[in-house]
C-alpha cells in the first residue's frame, strides 16, 4: 500500500514534469520554481520511497503480522511519506536538486524524511533478527545482506552530517548524501536480482537448481560495497577523492552482480502456469532497461541529460521487476491477480514508453542539452536537439499512461480478497500486513 501510494503520487507530478520539458508544450508553463520542487517530491517518492518500501516488503515476507517491531516501522514510514507529500502545501519551498535525495529547505520536510527513515531502519533491523522460515527462507541470507547495506548506508549518512559542518544549501546536501546514496544502489540492485529470481522460480525459492550458490553470489554482488571502508577511512566527506571514489565504486561495482544474474538466466525453464508469460515479460522488460543503463553509465560525457538517461534505465528497470513481482504476490497477500493479459500489456507499455525516453534524452545528450531545465532553459536550437526531447517528451507520456494503469491494476486488486479454493498459495490467503 506505502509503495502503490507513493507511485501513485509521484505519477502526478511526473506528468507535469514531463509536460515542462517537452517543446512548445513546455513554453507554456513559465514554472521554474515549480518544475524544481516537483522534481524534487517526484524523485522522493517514486525512488527513494517506492525502493525502500518494496524493499521492506520483501524483508518482512515471513515476519509475524503481530509483531511490534514491524507495526512501528509501517507507522514511521507512513507518516514520514505523509509529511513528504504535505511539505509543500504547507510552507516548504526553496527546492535543492541534488543527487540522491533532492531536498526541500523546510524542517517539515526534514521531519518527514527522518521519520520515513526510522521506519525503514526498525524494518531492517527485524529483517536481521528474524530467523528464517517458511517457503521464502531460502532468500533469507540474501535478504540480510541487502537490509545489512540499507543499514550501512544510513551509518554512513549520519558519519557525514557528523562530519560536515551544519547547513542547508545544496553543496551541503549533495556531500551528506554522495556516499550513502551510492551504496544504496547495491541493496536496490540485489533485490531487483531476486525479484528476477522470484520471477522466474514462480514463486517458488525451493525448486532452484543448485540453491547453494544464491546466498555466495549474492555476497559476491555486494561485495563492492567493502571498498566504501577506505574510502571512507582515508578521505574527507568533502574531497574529490571521496566523491570520484564513490563514482567509480557505483560505475565498476555493479559488474559484480553479472555473475548472480547469469544464475538466474540459468533458471529458465518451460513454464506452463497461467502467469508464467506475465512473469516472464516482467523479467524481459527489467533486464533490457537496467541493460540500457548500465550501458549509457559508460558513455557519459559531462553534465547533460545522458545522465538521466543513464539513472533512469537503471531505475525503471528495478521499477519493472518490482511492479512483476507485485502482480505475482498479490495471492500470498490474500488478494485477487489481474488480469494476466492486462497486466502484461501494461508492463509492455510502461517499458516501450521508458525505452523512447531514455533514447530520446541520450540523443539530446549528445548535443550537449542540460540536465534539470526546463522549457526555453534547456535551450533548444537545433532540429537533432528538438526532435531528442520531442522522443523523450512523448516517450515519457506513453509511460506515464503504463504507471497509471498499473496503479488501476493494483488499487482494484487490493480491493478484492482471493475466494480460498483450490491449490496453490490463493489456496491459504494470508491477510496482507
């Protein structure tokens, strides 16, 4: 529920986002400021709020629905989302665009944040010190691992605000989270990994072939994150070389993850379940766009919109895997699947229109369009430039038509519990936590 609501938020306002950067279209939203601070709530909730929060959810998939510790953590992460989206209604302006976590100069937004971040901290916490059980214990190693990382990654975040002096601009916010905004990307990349896994094993972690390699390749895919101790230990927050260290830890770090997805590429087999194909198309989806930008990481060249090209490949692919994943548990979690062909469709849409954005930005890019402008800003002058945006304007738009009907699809699941008959998980509904 947290992730569909902050998907469905950040839809919003990525509409508008869109709409602003698209030519002639944009000319007629003169919102400067306004583009800024819904970048800003858009990149909250649709990255940092919809990854933690699927995150969670898969960390908490054999906790017992009573438990304090969990209830806790879904009462923070609530109201900090709550506060995040209300901030700027109430007063919070002054917007910051920098990487990671985007900011609203405003302690409310702050607030919301901290609380959000508390909640997901007690998630990975219990994630830690619940022993494994039940069909999903073969994940469970793994899924430490990624909760241990989430933990590092807040350490490492209050290190640098020990470390730096207090303060609120942009070049302050961009130091505090650098590194641990980086090694986030680790956790996000594993559990899109097992998502994959899930993917194809329907469900069904047991019937892996060779199940004793998972829990070492997922290691192996962490294991990068180690190299984050001497950088840590040996620069300063605010030099270069911790900034480039960081860079390249996130750039070279993820080939370790090739090895853990070949393993998963090996687990395809001939599949006749009903949701098989939709499992499958999922899988195929996130696989080409976290391909795509891992590939446009290598090409960038500056600081121009190859950059977003580059992130939002990397996120929409983790986004497919969760949304494919989301469809396969709705029975576990008591509630009735979509339509296959439905949710197939939207899948595919939702891709195809991401895949046009990230080429049409990539294009622009290569004429040297700047990244975080909007309208007559982004200085389009040339017919290559034009026609760039104009893929990735309209790109973006089919997306959004992709989101929309995936968030129909979830919300009216979610409305409807799953009649107990028959075999399989729909069999034995779990009420959902």
């Amino acid at each position: 529920m947290l992730g569909v609501s902050a998907l469905a938020g950040a839809g919003l306002f990525s509409l508008l986002l869109v709409l602003s950067r698209t030519p002639v279209i944009g000319d007629w939203f003169p919102w400067a400021n306004f583009f800024r601070t819904a970048l800003v709530v858009h990149v909250n909730l649709s990255v940092l709020i919809w990854f933690l929060g699927f995150s969670a959810l898969l960390w908490s998939l054999d906790a017992p629905s009573g438990s304090r510790l969990v209830r806790a953590s879904q009462g923070l992460a609530f109201a900090g989302t709550l506060t995040i989206v209300i901030a700027p209604f109430l007063g919070a302006g002054e917007p910051l665009l920098n990487n990671y976590v985007p900011m609203l100069q405003h302690p409310l937004f702050y607030a919301g944040l901290l609380l959000f971040g508390a909640g997901i901290a007690l998630q990975a916490l219990q994630r830690l010190l619940q022993p494994a059980r039940g069909v999903f214990r073969a994940l469970a190693p793994s899924l430490k691992l990624s909760a241990l990382v989430v933990l590092g990654s807040l350490l490492v975040l209050a290190l640098n605000g020990y470390q730096l002096n207090s303060g609120s601009s942009q070049a302050y916010f961009e130091l505090l989270f650098w590194a641990p905004g980086h090694l986030l990307q680790f956790s996000h990349t594993l559990l899109m990994l097992l998502a994959w896994l899930l993917l194809v094993a329907g469900l069904q972690p047991g019937a892996l072939k060779h199940p004793r390699w998972l829990t070492p390749l997922a290691a192996l895919t962490l294991a990068p994150v180690l190299f984050a101790i001497p950088l840590l230990l040996l620069y300063t927050v605010d030099s270069m070389e911790s900034r480039q260290g960081f860079t390249d830890l996130m750039r070279f770090g993820g080939l370790a993850s090739l090895p853990l997805a070949l393993y998963i590429l090996f687990q395809l087999r001939r599949d006749t379940h009903p949701l098989a194909s939709l499992r499958y198309t999922a899988l195929a989806c996130s696989l080409t766009l976290f391909a795509a930008g891992g590939v446009l990481g290598f090409l960038i060249d500056g600081v121009n919109v190859v950059i977003p090209a580059h992130y939002h490949g990397s996120i929409v692919g983790v986004t497919l895997a969760f949304m494919g994943l989301s469809y396969a548990l709705l029975p576990l979690l008591g509630f009735l699947v979509p339509s296959p062909v439905w949710a197939r469709r939207q899948l595919l849409i939702y891709a195809s229109g991401q895949l046009m954005h990230i080429t049409g930005l990539a294009w622009s890019g290569g004429y040297g369009v700047q990244r975080k402008t909007a309208g007559a800003a982004q200085g389009l002058d040339q017919l290559p430039e034009i026609a760039g945006m104009a893929l990735m304007g309209t790109g973006g738009l089919i997306s959004i038509i992709g989101g929309v009907l995936y968030l129909l699809l979830m919300i009216r699941s979610m409305g409807r519990s799953a009649a107990p008959e028959g075999n399989g998980p729909a069999a034995r509904p779990q009420r959902a936590r």
